[in-house]
C-alpha cells in the first residue's frame, strides 16, 4: 500500500491564487503622485471664532469624571450615565475627592 501524498506532482498542477494572468489587471487604484499633498496640518484656531459658551459646573464635573474613569481603565458604560450625573450633582469638593481616589488607582 502506497501512503497518501498531498505533494504528489501527479495529482495535478499547483495555482497560485494570488497569482494575477496580467499585471495591468490591478484592480487596487493608482498610487498618489508624489505632487499631491493628501496630508496637511490644519489652520491655528482663530479665538474670535471660538464659541462664547460657557459649561455649567455640573457639565464640567460630569465631563472630569467621564475623562477620570477612562484615564483609570474604567471606561464609562451607556447603562452607567445615570449613576455619572447624580455623582456630578453632588458638590464639587466631593467630585474633587472623587476623582483623587480615582487617580491613585492608576
């Protein structure tokens, strides 16, 4: 009994299948030109520009306690938002204190 041989040249041809019959059938598009400048540093902000809107103090400790949970490794859930604005309601001192201990945890 003859053992089975998958590299038998017998069994048929080998095709390559990332093998392409004619180069100019690229069907990936053409490369940019060395002219084109696709990459560019945006304009400086121009402060006259700027929004004239202020956060209110809640807003500003629910966006710190966003960014302070994220920063620990403990990314805010969607199911988590509502515990997020009654502990921004709270006053700032504790929002403060908060987000030290949380800080310390990193």
């Amino acid at each position: 009994m003859t053992p089975w041989n998958n590299e038998n040249p017998s069994s048929g041809t080998y095709a390559d299948p990332y093998a392409t019959a004619d180069p100019r059938d690229n069907t990936w598009p053409a490369p940019a030109h060395t002219g084109d400048d696709l990459d560019y540093f945006l304009p400086p902000p121009n402060p006259a520009e700027r929004l004239s809107h202020i956060l209110a103090p809640r807003d500003e400790r629910r966006l710190a306690l966003n960014a302070t949970l994220t920063a620990a490794g403990i990314p805010p859930m969607p199911e988590d938002r509502a515990v997020i604005d009654q502990l921004s309601a709270l006053p700032a001192d504790v929002s403060t204190v908060l987000q030290r201990w949380l800080h310390h945890t990193l």
